[in-house]
C-alpha cells in the first residue's frame, strides 16, 4: 500500500488540512518519502528544531515525530511514549534487535488510519542527545515501537509500507469527527 492508494473519507479530510493547528506533513508530500541526511554539527539551529518538534507533537497528541514530518530532512526524532522521558535522537542507529510484536500504529502524517504492524519487539539504538553524547537506548515493548516508527520516517519509509492490509481501518484520532 502507498499514499497514491489512500483514498481519505470526507469525515477525515479536516485532519489532513495543515495550518497552525495541524503543522505535520500529511501524505502525499514528497518530503515523507525522501531519505534524511545525517546531523554533521549540534549547533542552536538542531536545538531550535529539537524544541520545535517537541512543541509540535505534544500539541498533536503524539508519542514521536520525525524531522521529516515537519519538513527537515535531517536524521533526528523526538519521543516521549507513556512512562518515558522525552528523548531526542540525532542520528539513530538500531545496532541490535531481537523478537516479535504485532500492534497497531498510526501516524501523525496519515492522521486516522490505523493498522496492525509487526515489528521486533526490542532494540538497542546508538545516537546522539541533543549535548552531542554518544548513547545507546536498549528500549522494549511500546518505546521500542515508536522508536523503529519514527527511524523509518527518517529513511521514507511509512507504516503503511508495513501493515498488514487486513487489519487497516478509519477512526477518528479525536473521537468523533468535527462537526460541519
């Protein structure tokens, strides 16, 4: 499945409308399926983003967000899933994984689809925090997950490259949809 595939419902079409409400970058922009380039320096300018995105996914009710999803191709997400301190990755790397988890996902830029996507259910990554620390975060189960979501972004890829095609459906991210 790809984005030309995506036909989106009228009750969606509200949610795919960009604007201060929504800043992330819905499909079909080319931008979501380009490969981002490495982070050379940590200067103000990633700090500035680093901050931005995080604003920007609190704000839409997210648990990650990619560079990419705001425009920038630049290696580097932002993560904050339940029970975890937000981080940011400069230039993720996933060293080692192991296991199997099937779930469901969204997505920030495909807002009310959903669909059930396997995925290994542990992983050790080596990046860099936003002080330009070399780190290694061993996360597992649901951190894990939005991690391995977020470092495809980075490479173009979507979760509707991954999902399993029967397990798709439409609902709405914030309950019911928005009145006329």
């Amino acid at each position: 499945m790809n984005e030309r595939e995506i036909v989106v419902p009228a009750e969606f079409e509200y949610l795919y409308a960009k604007g201060p409400e929504r800043p992330v970058v819905k499909i079909p922009s080319p931008v979501l399926r380009q490969k981002a380039a490495e982070i050379k320096k940590i200067d103000s300018k990633v700090d500035q983003l680093i901050d931005r995105m995080f604003k920007i996914m609190k704000m839409a009710n997210g648990v990650g967000l990619a560079a990419t999803q705001v425009g920038t191709l630049q290696r580097l997400f932002v993560m904050a899933p339940e029970g975890m301190k937000p981080v940011a990755l400069i230039n993720p790397v996933i060293i080692k994984s192991e296991g199997s988890y099937c779930g469901q996902e969204g997505c920030l830029s495909i807002p009310g689809l959903y669909g059930d996507v396997t995925r290994p259910d542990s992983v050790i990554i080596h990046a860099m925090d936003r002080k330009g620390r070399e780190l290694e975060y061993e996360l597992e189960g649901m951190p894990a997950k939005v991690a391995q979501h977020e470092l495809d972004h980075l490479d173009g890829i979507l979760f509707i490259d991954l999902v399993d095609l029967a397990t798709v459906h439409w609902s709405h991210p914030d309950g019911e949809p928005k009145a006329d």
